[in-house]
C-alpha cells in the first residue's frame, strides 16, 4: 500500500518539544513525552518527516550557530533512535520582518526542501502550532494540521 502523504513537514518549537523561548542548548531541549508515541503513529501514513523551523535566536545573538547544529544532531538522533527518517531540518535564522521567504510564513524553506528531495509538495502536510505553519501549507497546496500545544 502506498503512503498518504509523500512527506509530513513539521515544525520544531512548540509542536515536538517544549517551547521556553529561545533554545541555546541540548540541556534547554526536550520532547514532548509524547512525541516519538505520536509519530510513530504517523509512520505508516509516509516514507519520511522534515522539519522547519525559525530561529530567529541565532540573529539576535540568543543562540551560537553551533549550539543549533548539536541541537539538530540531537533531534536526527533521536528519530533515528525511534526508527523514523529525518530528511532533514531546515531552519531559518532571519529577524522577522526583514521580508525573507524563508522565515515562516514565506515558502522557501518548503520549496528548498521539495527540490533537495524529489518531493510533490502537493502530497504532503505541514504540522505546526502556528499560523505561520499553516499559511505557507496552504499557499503551496499542502494538507495542514494545527495543534493547540505551541
């Protein structure tokens, strides 16, 4: 049987793991005691996940570049760990309103990910605790799920 969807694109803070504010190390990341229950209950319904997710932290001085890198090892470990494939996790570090097409609510990220990884963005959905995660959703023709966790 084939997937539903292509891909499920999720976003970090707020609908994965505990959002505090600005994350600057592993030690401040943590999962909701939910999460790996949750996607692996998704697995059936795609061949892999990708994340997207702001951080602005890095551009404001908040968060070493290098602290978000070990905190994204971090995360790939732990989908590998649960036996989910991580494509990838794009992020972007722009300030709001500097007009980015990257920064949530922009498609860029979506678009770069689509077209590193062969992906029909039309066959997929985005899951997210904001409307910035669902505006682009819906700009680019993807399903979209809104959690009240965020």
């Amino acid at each position: 049987m084939a997937s539903k969807y292509d891909c499920i694109f999720l976003d970090r803070d707020g609908t994965i793991n505990f959002d505090p504010g600005y994350i600057s190390s592993i030690k401040e990341f943590k999962f909701y005691d939910y999460t790996f229950k949750a996607l692996r209950l998704l697995k059936p319904l795609t061949k892999s996940f990708i994340i997207i997710t702001n951080q602005s932290g890095v551009s404001r001085g908040l968060i070493k570049e290098k602290k978000l890198i070990e905190i994204n090892s971090f995360i790939y470990s732990k989908f590998l760990e649960n036996k989910l494939n991580l494509l990838g996790i794009y992020f972007c570090t722009d300030l709001p309103g500097i007009g980015s097409t990257f920064r949530k609510p922009g498609v860029g990220m979506f678009l770069q990910a689509a077209s590193e990884h062969n992906i029909d963005l039309t066959k997929c959905i985005m899951i997210g605790d904001s409307h910035k995660d669902i505006v682009p959703a819906n700009e680019l023709g993807m399903s979209s799920l809104f959690l009240l966790t965020g």
